[in-house]
C-alpha cells in the first residue's frame, strides 16, 4: 500500500489540465450494457474506479479497449447478467449495471454494496422505482437479484431524495422501457447530464436532464455511440482550493466553471479571488482567507463531494464557520485528521464548526474515504513541515495522476510504499 508524503509551505503556481469526471464516465460505461454496438468515449479518466467498472463490463461480455483517455469499447451480447462481489465491494457504483442489464437483458444480480465509511447509503430508491416499472427483486445471499418479463413498463417514480446514481440507473432503464417514465425530484447533477446527452445520442429519447423532472420515451433498442466525457468538477474544484491554500497562483484549465457555481461563490466570499473564463479559472490568494459557512445539497447546490475540501481551506481562514452536511450522515471523518495537523474544528451533529489556525503543522494522518485523502493532501500542502497520508489507494480510486499534477504546480510530493 502506498503512502504519499508532502513537504508543505510551497506556493503553487502554474497551470493544471482537468480530466473527465469519474461520476460521469461510470454510468457511461455502465450504460454500455443497454445495447449492442460499438461505442468510443474520450476524456475517460485513468481512475481506479474506471478501471473497476471496465472489469465489470468485461466479465459480463463487453470487450473493452483502452488507448490513454479513448475507450473503445464492444458489446456483442451478454455473457452473464452477475457483477460479482469481488468488483462490487471495491466499488459501489457497480450498482449501475443494475439498471442497463434488468433492461436489456431481464435479468441482473448485483452484489448489494455494503456500508461505506461516509454513511449507510443505501439503494432503496433504486429498487423501488425499478420495481414500479415491473421488475421483480429479491435480495438473497448478498446480492440484488431483478428480473422482468419483456419489457419494463414506464412508470411516474417521484424520488423521496434526488439520489444521483439512483436517477442514473432508472434513467438508464427507462430509455428501453415501454411507454413514457417521468422522474420527480430527480437528480440534476451535471453527470446525469452528461450520460442522458451519451443516452441521447445513441437514440434514446430523453427531455429534461440536467432538472429535477426528466421524461424518457422509451426506444426498443439503442446504438452505438462516440461521446467525450465531461470535465470533472470536483477535481477541477480541488485544484482551485490548492493554489488558495498555498497562497499561489494556479490556472485550472479544460474545465466547465459553468459546473462549479456554487463552490466559485463560496471561494470568493472567502477572498480568494479568481479570474473565470469559458473554459478555465484562474485563482489567486488575495488578501487574508475568511470564514464562510457552507451547508452540502444537492447540484447546484454545495457539493458534498468538496466539503472536506473546503473544510481545509476553512482551518486556515480568519474567523470561525460552520460546515453543514446534510447528504451523508458520517461525512466529518477528515475532521479527526485535521485536528491532528492543529486544526481547531468541533463537531456538532451534522455541523464542524471551525475556527481558523495561524498555520497547521505536518503530521502522519490515515485516508478514510476518496474526497477525505483529498482534504488531507491540501492540508498537507499548507501545513510546516511533513504530512505523509496513507491509505492512498482512495485517492487512486477518483483522481487522475493526483500527485504528479501537484508536481507540475511546485508541490513537493512523492508516493512512497507505506511502512508497516
Ligand atoms: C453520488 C456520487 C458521489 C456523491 C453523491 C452525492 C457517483 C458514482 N457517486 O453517489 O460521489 O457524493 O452522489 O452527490 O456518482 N439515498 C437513499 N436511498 C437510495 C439512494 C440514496 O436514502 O436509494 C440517500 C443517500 O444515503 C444519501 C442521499 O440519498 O443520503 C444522496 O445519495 P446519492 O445521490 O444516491 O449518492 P450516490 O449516487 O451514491
């Protein structure tokens, strides 16, 4: 297992290029399980995660040929309708070959995902909308079990929570369903988006992506299809954060500021000044960091996703503010790392409250979940001395080359095989 230790106090300056995001490229790739055909994607990101869901494809009968960011990628059929629990456990996004395969296929066993270290999350909503179109589930030995006879049948699913992978894996199925499915409250993330646009290009009849209500008229078959991935958000908003919180100058570049607004709002009120353009953004620390409070909802709201993130931004901002999360319940892991690097932050329920330090100091700290090792490295970056953060295969699960990109802004940062 690898660790990665950084020397921190170094401004970085320069100019970083943003991969496809992970959250799109997954139910892309899972999408593929809806037809036949040959499809090629680029900007996929050389995630692990994307690399699991490829393995996914695989053993159900896809052939996958990947050439850097382009994936080619055939399914002349499907040679099982099983995702096993081994690929499963690793990641629960493997959820969303649930949907392509019930719909296609009539059938889908998939290894119901387990706790997972930021709250319970389960997938109830899945399978209830999906039952609603027809399907019959049973959960036995651990796994999902659904299967149809013909076709799904459409349905109106109104969502008691916009579940992001659950909109994905209903919308997935409905494309090939019978008559028209309306989804209420549905998610309206950029990365549904952007798999309704692959959906849509491969004949799929879908409206209203991108807000809460989205119709499908479902087709009997769908095509083959070339999409670029979209830029992913996230990392786009991780870099961003790096250059404010070393006080350096950093230029994000083949990104979608469109899809940041939020986090863009909330580092301006903080101080930091950036320079937006169509598809880049410049940040440069100005004056001192101040305390801002950020509360996570769902797009376009505050993304959970970059709440650690921000939490170490705000461990060095002048004044105290108040981090709420409301989608994961457990999401306040980082919190106990941070502490170790001299952050002051107290927990209260689903709000930290944290008041800003002169400076934190390095520390050996332990990655709990893939945006918490992020939160770590940016807290490393700024803190004296040395942070060495283990448990890095998190971070390999969702962030493109994490390390050498830092390298290329000025960071000091190398990967080391953890000490036992
Ligand atoms: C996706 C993202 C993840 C992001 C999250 C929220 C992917 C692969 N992952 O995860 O990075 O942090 O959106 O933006 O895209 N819920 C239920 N029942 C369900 C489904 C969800 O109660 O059936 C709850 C969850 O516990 C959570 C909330 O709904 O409290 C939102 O979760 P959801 O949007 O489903 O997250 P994911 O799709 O798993």
């Amino acid at each position: 297992m690898d660790c990665m230790v950084l020397q921190g106090g170094r401004r970085l300056t320069g100019e970083v290029s943003i991969s496809g995001a992970k959250n799109a490229a997954l139910p892309i790739l899972a999408s593929i399980l809806l037809g036949k055909g040959t499809s090629t994607l680029t900007n996929v990101p050389a995630v692990r995660d994307v690399l699991t869901m490829s393995k996914v494809l695989t053993h159900l009968g896809a052939s996958v040929e990947a050439r850097g960011d382009r994936y080619t990628i055939t399914l002349p059929g499907v040679a099982s309708c099983q995702a096993p629990y081994e690929l499963v456990k690793t990641m629960r996004a493997s959820v969303l070959a649930l949907g392509p395969l019930l719909a296609r296929w009539g059938e889908a066993i998939v290894a119901l995902p387990g706790g997972c270290a930021i709250g319970a999350r389960p997938i109830n909503l899945h399978l209830a909308a999906l039952e609603k179109m027809g399907a019959e589930i049973r959960i036995e030995h651990g796994n999902v079990h659904a299967c149809v006879r013909g076709r799904l049948k459409s349905a109106r699913i109104n969502f008691d929570i916009p579940t992001v992978t659950g909109t994905e894996n209903v919308m997935m199925a409905a494309s090939l369903a019978d008559g028209t499915t309306v989804l209420e409250n549905a998610a309206s993330e950029p990365e549904v988006s952007d798999l309704a646009s692959f959906l849509i290009k491969r004949g799929a009849r879908i409206s209203g992506a991108g807000t809460d209500v989205i119709t499908i008229d479902g087709v009997p078959e769908l095509r083959g299809a070339d999409h670029e991935i979209v830029p992913d958000r996230v990392e786009t908003g991780t870099y961003l954060i790096a250059g404010a919180i070393t006080g350096g100058e950093v230029r994000v570049v083949r990104c979608r500021p469109d899809h940041c607004d939020a986090l863009l709002a909330k580092l301006q009120e903080a101080g930091v000044a950036l320079k937006v353009e169509k598809e880049a953004i410049q940040v440069r620390a100005g004056g001192p960091l101040r305390a801002v409070d950020v509360k996570t909802l769902p797009y376009p709201g505050f993304p959970t996703d970059m709440q650690a993130q921000m939490m170490a931004l705000m461990a060095l901002a002048r004044g105290s503010s108040v981090i709420t999360e409301t989608v994961f319940e457990s999401r306040f892991l980082h919190v106990l790392e941070l502490q170790r690097m001299g952050a002051d932050i107290r927990i209260e329920g689903n709000h930290s409250v944290v008041t800003g330090v002169e400076r934190l100091s390095g520390a050996p700290v332990m990655a709990s979940d893939l945006r918490a090792s992020a939160c770590l490295i940016l807290a490393g970056l700024a803190a004296e001395g040395e942070t060495r953060v283990s448990r890095v295969y998190h971070l390999d699960r969702g962030y493109e080359r994490l390390d050498a990109k830092l390298a290329g802004l000025g960071a000091q940062v190398r990967r080391e095989a953890e000490r036992v």
